[in-house]
C-alpha cells in the first residue's frame, strides 16, 4: 500500500482553508493509502505561542481531525514533539541544505520583503524539519495546498542530495496538490491566501466559527463590480473563490454552478456558500463536542506515538549508521 504523510501547525484555530486545501483530502486518501498526520507543533514554535493557548489549540485540532473523519484504526495520528527522532533528523538535514536553498523560499522571501526584523533562526531554517518530518517515513506523496508545494520540492532535493552522497537512504516524495481548493482566498482581500495568522479575522472563516458568524463574513466576501458570476480568478478572485469554496464542499463543478448562477446577483451565491459552510461547520462542531467529551484523544496520541515512534527508530538508525554516527 502506498503512504501519504501530512501535518498541520496548530498556531490558531483551523480554517476552512486548512479543510479544503488538506483535512478533507487526508480524509479522502486514508481509504486507499497508508495514511501518517501529525501535528506539527514544532514548527509552530517560530513565532511565540502563548502555551496555555497552545496547549488548547491542539486539543481542538486533534478533535477536528477527528470530527472531519479521520480515523485512527485507520490513519497514524500523532503529535510532532511526541517523536523526538524529527528534531535530530532535521539537525542532520539541515546541514545538507544550502542558505541559498532557504534563501529562495516564498514564505521566507515574503517576510523580508515586508521588512519584519523579528524572525527566528527556527523561522528560517523550519523547511529542514519539514523535509525530516516527511523524509523520516518514506512516503510516496504529501498532499498539502498550494503554499506548501515549494516545501515538498525543497525536501525532494534535500532527499536526492543525501541519497547521492550516503547511498540510497530516502524515498523521493512528490507533493499532491488539489486540482480545485488548494489555495481558498481571504473573503476580505481575495488576492491573500486564507491564513489563520491573518490580523484581521474578517476573511477567515474557522472551523469552529458560529456558523452564523460565518455566514455574515460570507455575506460581506469582497467581490468586484464586474456584476457578472464568471470564474476567473485573476479578474475576478472573490467570486471565483467563491465558487471553489462551493464547488468543493457541494461536490458540483465549477462549470456546473456557473452556469446555474448565471444572470443571478452575488447576493444569491453568496447565500449558496453560506448555507453549504453553515451545514458544515454544524455538522463538525457537534462531533467536535462529542469528541472532546469522549476523552479519547490522549488515547489516539498515545497509540499515534507508539506506531510513529518505532518506524521514526529505525529510520534515525539507519539514517545514523549512513552518515558514520553509528558507534
Ligand atoms: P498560516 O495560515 O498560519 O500561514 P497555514 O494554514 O498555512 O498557516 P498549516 O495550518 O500548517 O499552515 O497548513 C496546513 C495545510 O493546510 C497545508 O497543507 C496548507 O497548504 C493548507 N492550507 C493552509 N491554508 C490554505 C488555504 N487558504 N487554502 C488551501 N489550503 C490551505
Ligand atoms: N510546514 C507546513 C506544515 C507541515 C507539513 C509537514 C506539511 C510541517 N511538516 C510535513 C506536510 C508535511 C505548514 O506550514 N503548513
């Protein structure tokens, strides 16, 4: 069976973008694939968490993993830290990646460009524990949205690079990016990707919104004046981020809701999207309830840590015993 392995940074509450762009597509493969998602509660650490709120958030993630239909019988859950082996993986990768590599990444280059003087050594350096988390486990592909493509491709290189000085040490993954979804728009300024970390919540629905709340952040989704339901996202990117958010959670495509929408005002799909978001977020935040109530997460940790665990020890080993640290 093939593998796929994931993470999500639990640095706030989940987003619909995080579901469109990757829970909900973890959920899909977990049928055919040997499915790994953690917690990337590292990575999270490059910008300061309060850790009483951390503490929180990642309860909630795991509950909503769970609550959008992971299942641990089925999928390995686990929590980053809970697998040291990550943190000395990503030391010996990171000195088989160059400044220049590190130099080139976007999320890197974007916060330069806006002049933030504050960034971490562990910010900077971040796509090399990335490149461990997946590399520890041989997987054959990484679905992730759009943003993380150029990490994939980063630890592809750091995996060919080693393979060729200490022999064939790690599987060669490739990153599974959706063909519709995987890069939903802030419904406040639909040319900037939907993040948690955002600093006005108004484009960003999270999962755990009352879905009323999210409603009106619907209702009040930037559009344009072109006054037409057209997909094109470099003209019109609030309705056509609009339309992927439809298309993707009613399961219709594109073409088809165009055409169903045609002549009709933004008004009336923006309610289409309201409704379909409503119907979701109701339906996850009762199973999260029910979740967090049946107290089963420390038990899906600890399983989750065991089986990632044994396959992170022999990996580290053998990893250990290519590169002469084996004595
Ligand atoms: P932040 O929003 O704080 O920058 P993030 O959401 O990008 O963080 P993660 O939570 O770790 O970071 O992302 C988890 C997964 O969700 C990744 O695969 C990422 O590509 C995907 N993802 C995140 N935001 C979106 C989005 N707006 N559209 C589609 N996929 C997304
Ligand atoms: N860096 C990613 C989260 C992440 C990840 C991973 C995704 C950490 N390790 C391994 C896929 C595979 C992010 O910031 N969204």
């Amino acid at each position: 069976m093939k593998r796929m392995l994931s993470g999500i940074k639990p640095s706030g509450q989940l987003t619909l973008g995080n579901y469109i762009g990757a829970l909900k597509e973890f959920v899909k493969y977990q049928e055919d694939y040997d499915m790994i998602v953690f917690i990337a509660n590292l990575h999270c650490l490059t910008v300061y968490q309060d850790p009483e709120e951390l503490r929180t958030n990642l309860r909630d993630t795991i509950a909503l993993y769970l609550a959008c239909g992971l299942d641990p019988k089925r999928s390995t859950i686990f929590m980053q830290s809970d697998v040291m082996e990550h943190a000395q993986l990503g030391f010996i990768l990171s000195c088989n990646t160059y400044l220049g590599e590190l130099n080139r990444m976007t999320q890197y280059k974007d916060k330069i460009a806006k002049g933030e003087s504050a960034l971490t050594a562990g910010f900077y350096s971040y796509p090399t524990l990335m490149a461990s988390d997946i590399l520890m486990y041989d997987p054959d592909f990484v679905p992730v949205g759009e943003d993380q493509k150029q990490h994939v491709e980063l630890t592809r290189d750091i995996a060919e690079r080693f393979n060729n000085k200490y022999g064939e040490t790690f599987k060669v993954p490739a990153p599974l990016i959706p063909k519709i979804g995987a890069r939903i728009m802030s419904l406040s300024d639909p040319t900037k990707k939907m993040s948690k970390s955002e600093e006005s919540n108004k484009g960003c629905i999270y999962l755990l919104d009352d879905p009323k709340v999210a409603s009106k952040k619907i209702m009040s989704a930037v559009t344009d004046m072109v006054n037409q339901i057209n997909y094109d996202p470099e003209n019109q990117p609030g309705v056509s981020n609009l339309l992927t958010i439809l298309s993707t959670l009613s399961g219709r495509s594109i073409e088809n809701l165009v055409n169903e929408f045609e002549g009709q005002g933004y008004g009336t799909l923006k309610k289409a999207v309201a409704n379909e978001v409503s119907l979701l977020l109701g339906d996850l935040q009762v199973k999260y309830k029910e979740i967090l109530a049946s107290g089963i997460i420390d038990d899906v940790l600890k399983e989750g840590k065991e089986k990632a665990g044994r396959l992170a020890g022999v990996k580290l080993k053998e990893v250990q015993k290519r590169i002469g640290a084996d004595l």
